[in-house]
C-alpha cells in the first residue's frame, strides 16, 4: 500500500481486475436480493415469511466482517492466510452469495492476492437453487477476472439443519444471517434462527459462531437455555446490538411485512464466537442512529464493555455506561425495587409501558392504557421509588436489560437498590415531594391513537439520584 486506505487504494489499482469483479458482484448480489426473495412465489412478504429468505445490505456485510476480524485476531496478511489455512468457513443460508463476496474483498483489502486465497475453503449452503445459481454465475465472473479457481467456495443445495446434521467437516466456523422465521407451534423454539444457532453450537468440530440473529437472542426468556449453551460453548463471546429506530440495518426490512413502518422494526445483534482468547466476554450498548450516519456506523467499531458470565440476568447485556457498569459490580447483597413496592399499598404513580429517551412518569389518577401502576405503602417508599425510576441509572438499566422499546414490570422490580442508593433518594425525599408536587413543569404530550397522552420527564430534576 502507498499510505491510502485500502478502499482508494483498490479504486486506483483494480478497477478492471479482480477487486472490480468482486465490486461488481457485491452490487449485483444486494440487486438481485427482491428478485431472488420471490423465487416460488409472486408475493416476496409471503415467500419471506415461508422460507426465512432475509439478504443481507453490502454495507452490513463489510461491518459484519470487520467485527469477525476483530474478534479473530486478523489484522494482517500473514494473519489472514493462517486462518484459512485452519479454518473451514460455512455459510448457513448463502442467498446471492453477499457474506462470500465481502470476505473476499476483506481479504483483499489486507493485501491478498487471488492466488493467495485460491486454497480458501467455504462451503456455501442454501436449499434455493435459484439462488446457488445466481452466486455461482457471479463467482465465475470473479474466477475469470482473478485468472483462479476457487475451487475450495463449494455449493450444496441443502437445508442447513439436514446439512449440520451429517457433516463431516472440521474446524469449522460458521458465519451469515440465517432466517428469521417464526416456528410452528409446539417447536423446540420459537424461531428458525435459534434451531440453527443451536445447530451449530453443538456441531463436533466447532472453531467458531458468527451470525447475525434478532435481538432476542441477548435477553428473551424463550432463549435462556440457547444463552446457556452459547456460555458453555469455551469461546470468546462478542456481541455488538443495533436498534431499528431511525435507521435500521435491513433496509429491506422484516420477512414478514411490507409494510414501510413494521418492515423495518428488526432490532438486530451480530453475534461473534470464538477467537483465540476464549475468556473474552463484551458487548456494546444498544446502537442507534439516524440514516446520515450509517455510513460512520457501519465502517466503525462499536464501543464494546466487558460483561460477566455471573451476571445475575443470564442476559446478553448491553451495557448502556460504564456508570451502570460499575454501579452492577457492587450490588451484592442490594434489595430489588420489589421490596419497596406494595401490592396492598397506594397507586403513587404510573410507568409508561415503552420508552425511547426517558422513563415516563405519568399521573396515578389517569386511566392510560400501557402503563404501569406503581403502588407502594408509604411516602417515603414512593420517593425512593420516584427517584430510582427517573434516574439516568435505571435509564441505563433498561437498556442495558430490556428491549429497548418496553418497560416491563419485570424490569421494574428487579432493579437492585444497594444501601448506597437508598441513602441518597432517602436524603432527598422532602425535595422529590416537591418536584412532584411541581411536575407540570416537566411535563411533556404527545399525541396517541388520537389521544393527548402525558408524561413527566424528570431527569434533570433527579440527575443526582
């Protein structure tokens, strides 16, 4: 290289080459995406939602693949061409062939040549021959411009499950974006994706995991034994979140819906297994941003934080701060807000049942449909509680454990209150009576179902709490 980043440098150097057949089959695979989506059908949602068939932006893919670097400890040639060496990538569920391409145009960007990377080994599985077709046609267009075989990029026409289920081969990592698609009634689990990932999880010969999956995976109770294998797997565990809210990474949106708002509601975490440290245990906080800044996002490393496999969760945390983080290492021995909740006591206040920037306090004495009635014996109970709640603390909290989208009652009551804490709001109590006293000073409505709704935003008020 001559100083210029690997993106110019291949611009200047290639553009009729390799590298531009690689490009050019990048774009034709993020193209053909709705096309190869509505193979056996006319309705692309109803093919979707039967097959799981859910293609992956470009832009994903490179981010996808910088994350696996990363966690492998491929930083350079030398390091690259030793994975390969060891390594027998496998795609699960291959669509127009994007994962493939990408890591191709990775590798290059590392400075491999086409003869360097013609041992590759990469098994490419998908039941859709249409599909498999249309990658083949576009990996000879790469194989001629290169002037090499690649002959190791193998094509099986198969059901992942059925293909994992007989395979023989060995140090094996599997990498892509398997199917979300929902399961019948009655099924081990409750979607597709879970069945795969636990496919591979107990696979004999696994070196490592690295998909993109729904956010599900990090904290749904219907995924606590998937979490617990993923645990006990002896590997490295990385896992970086993204929200769907302002811009989401499947412009494409979910299998299931065309419409322009539920398409794109997939809250997603690329989860990475493996890598030669297998102590490593970190996640990022639940990213969000508007779609000016995807390109910054998705050719940037998430901020990630250490997690604990102790963590009393049993969650894939996203660790909003390191606040919060510090704040959870010493709650040993702290009581859950539970305990200062009564359910004989008085409605103090109500929880708005979803937030985005805020927790939302709202009047106890109006009937608002979602939210959560607070009821506790005392004052003094009721100024603890209004404190931790409004808290940047308990911000944190929830989106470092929930959803991002719901509050939960569950949520609610199991936020550990240490001795530390409790002081402070008790120290406090005489002036949160008087901010709620004050509270439509800090109110804030919005418009629901055509209903004014009103909620309390008091976090400068208790800022300190």
């Amino acid at each position: 290289m001559d100083g210029s980043t690997p993106a110019q440098w291949i611009s200047r150097h290639d553009q009729d080459g390799w590298l531009g057949a690689i490009d050019r089959a990048i774009l034709a695979a993020e193209a053909a995406e709705l096309e190869l989506s509505r193979h056996g059908g006319n309705d692309p949602s109803q093919q979707r939602k039967a097959s799981g068939s859910y293609y992956t932006p470009s832009d994903v893919a490179g981010h996808f693949w910088d994350l696996f670097f990363r966690l492998h400890r491929i930083r350079d040639l030398r390091s690259l061409l030793a994975f390969v060496a060891t390594s027998d990538l496998v795609e699960p569920s291959a669509g127009s062939g994007m994962f493939v391409f990408s890591f191709l145009r990775k590798a290059a960007q590392l400075g491999a040549t086409p003869e360097s990377l013609a041992g590759v080994r990469f098994h490419v599985v998908d039941i859709n021959l249409a599909a498999l077709r249309f990658f083949s046609e576009r990996l000879r267009e790469v194989e001629d411009a290169a002037g090499v075989r690649f002959d190791g990029i193998r094509l099986v026409q198969s059901d992942f499950l059925a293909w994992a289920k007989t395979g023989t081969t060995t140090n094996v990592v599997f990498a892509g974006n398997p199917p979300f698609v929902t399961n019948p009634r009655g099924s081990r689990w409750k979607n597709l994706y879970a069945d795969f990932l636990e496919a591979m999880l107990t696979y004999e010969d696994l070196k490592g995991v690295s998909l993109i999956l729904p956010l599900s995976i990090c904290f749904s109770r219907d995924y606590s034994d998937l979490r617990v294998l993923i645990r006990s797997a002896g590997m490295g565990i990385s896992a970086s979140s993204y929200d769907n809210i302002p811009d989401c990474l499947f412009k494409a949106g979910k299998p299931d819906s065309t419409n322009t708002n539920r398409a794109n509601s997939q809250r997603c975490t690329i989860l990475n297994l493996g890598g030669p440290d297998p102590s490593v245990r970190e996640a990022s906080p639940l990213q969000r941003w508007p779609a000016a800044e995807r390109a910054s996002i998705l050719s940037s490393t998430p901020v990630f934080r250490a997690f604990s496999d102790r963590d009393a969760s049993g969650q894939i945390p996203r660790p909003a701060s390191e606040t919060l983080v510090d704040y959870m290492r010493g709650t040993a021995g702290a009581r859950p807000l539970r305990t200062f909740l009564s359910n004989a006591g008085r409605v103090a206040f109500a929880v708005g049942g979803v937030a985005r920037n805020y927790i939302g306090i709202r009047d106890h004495n109006v009937a608002t449909p979602g939210s959560i009635p607070i009821k506790v014996a005392s004052g003094d109970a009721s100024a603890l509680v209004l404190q931790v709640l409004s808290s940047k603390l308990f911000f944190d909290y929830w989106q470092t454990y929930g959803d991002g989208f719901h509050v939960t009652v569950n949520l609610i009551e199991r936020f550990p209150v240490t001795s530390a804490l409790e002081e402070d709001c008790m120290r406090n109590r005489d002036r949160t009576r008087k901010v709620w006293a004050d509270r439509a000073a800090y109110a804030k409505e919005k418009l629901n179902s055509g209903r004014v709704v009103r909620s309390y935003d008091f976090r400068a008020a208790f800022e300190e709490a």
